[in-house]
C-alpha cells in the first residue's frame, strides 16, 4: 500500500492509503480530471486497461 500525505496551506494535513477502497465516490461522482490519461504522470506505473482512474486524484476529489 503506498501513502500519500498533503499538508495544505492552513496547515490541513490529508493522508491517503492507495489501495484503500473505503469510502471512495462510484464513478459516476468522479470529474473527467480523474482519468488515468488525463495529465498522467511521467513516472506512473499504472495503465488505463486495469485502472481506468488516478488512485491519487480520486483521494484528492475527496477533499474537495
């Protein structure tokens, strides 16, 4: 399991476990930005074929 851990500007600290599928949004709720290829990133691992979303952007979609 890999985390992620965001520190905001007003000192908000936001930890997120991939792999964690508790209290995920379906993804009918999940915006466009959260596709894998949209702006993927250059070093991820993942493929579109076994994970059609950004674990990472739909935790971050949570905060929002």
């Amino acid at each position: 399991m890999t985390v992620y851990e965001f520190t905001l500007a007003d000192g908000q600290v936001h930890r997120f476990a991939i792999g964690e599928e508790e209290g995920r949004p379906s993804t009918s709720e999940l915006p466009s930005w959260t596709v894998l290829g949209f702006h993927q990133c250059r070093n991820c691992p993942l493929q579109a074929s076994q994970s059609p979303r950004c674990p990472p952007a739909v935790d971050v979609f949570r905060i929002t």
